[in-house]
C-alpha cells in the first residue's frame, strides 16, 4: 500500500494485522481520487473510518489543507498516526480514536470532502451517510465518497443532499453523495 501521487508519493505506508480491515485497493484508490481530485486542494477532509489513514493520506498529499481522522481501534489510530508522521503530513491532521458516529453527532464542524469506507458487513455505510446528512456536516458543494461491497444499496437523502454516480471495480462500488448549494459563479 503506497501514496499514489502528490508530496508524499510513493512512501509505503503501514497496515494493520489481521482480516478486520480492509484497506482500499491501489487500482480503487488511484479510480477513487481521479474521480474528486479537483475536490481535493485546499479542502477540509474527514476520513471517518481510517483504518490505515491511506485515503486521508493520499488527500493531504495532493494538497488538502487539513484531515480529521476517525477510527474506533487503538491500533488503528496509532497506525494513522505513524503513517502521517512517515509521510511528514502530521501538522495537517487529526487524529481521534473513537465511535465514528459518536464523532458525528458531537464534532461541531463541517468538511469539504468526507470518505466513508467501513466494514463492509456491518450497517456502518448506510447510518453515516444518514447521520453526516442529519448533523449537516458536509459543507456545501461538499462531495462524500461512500466505498462497499458492490451490492449494498445506500440510502437516498433529502435535499439539499443527492446521490450521484456510482462507479463499479470488481466486487466493489464507489458512490458520490453531494451537498447542493447557490450556483458558484466564477
């Protein structure tokens, strides 16, 4: 697992042990980030599930301006923290190890870009995207990247939320929710 692209490219970074994580796949990453890479610079990132921390990771090193990190496990976040510190992007970040719907209900601020890559056997996806949308914290004109299994089927949120594309790899699927907004003029 490696930084595709950006001022950490090609540092490897850090896995956890075991089968409970999943980290996302090179080939999905690189579809997933030409999908949001002008969504990316400048922008305020949430990966709520981090796990490895990569795709917070690879969004800082193509220029976001700052990632808050979530993961329930203790291993996981110390991972996070460790991949950050490897790939010097630590003065950028956050790092919180807890209940990521907990952190949605109480983190009292809203972000740009928010990616969403839980377990894939639990309901995890489908009450985050619901929660995000509940609390309003993706700001507007704000895009969320949901990744599951190929067959789960996501919610349809009320406005001002959509549903967008769905991109498919394998057995898995991306879908992009965005956060509607005034008409950006410029």
């Amino acid at each position: 697992m490696r930084v595709i692209s950006g001022t950490a490219r090609g540092r490897r970074l850090g896995e956890l042990e075991g089968m409970e994580t999943r980290p996302t796949t090179d080939r999905v990453k690189e579809a997933l980030f030409n999908i949001v890479q002008f969504e990316i610079p400048g922008r305020k990132i949430l990966d709520l599930f981090g796990g490895t921390g990569q795709l917070g990771i690879e969004a800082l090193s193509r220029g976001a301006a700052h990632c808050t990190f979530v993961d329930q496990r203790s291993d996981a976040a110390a991972l996070i923290r460790s991949n950050l510190k490897l790939t010097g992007l630590s003065s950028q970040s956050r790092v919180v190890q807890g209940d990521s719907l907990g952190f949605l209900q109480t983190c009292g601020e809203q972000f740009d870009v928010i990616f969403l890559d839980p377990p894939y056997r639990a309901d995890l996806l489908e009450r985050a995207v619901e929660a995000i949308a509940a609390f309003d914290i993706l700001r507007e004109h704000g895009i969320m990247v949901c990744e599951s299994a190929l067959d789960k089927v996501l919610p349809t949120l009320n406005a001002p939320y959509e549903r967008g594309k769905e991109y498919r790899y394998g057995k898995i699927k991306l879908t992009i929710y965005r956060k509607t907004g005034r008409e950006l003029h410029g």
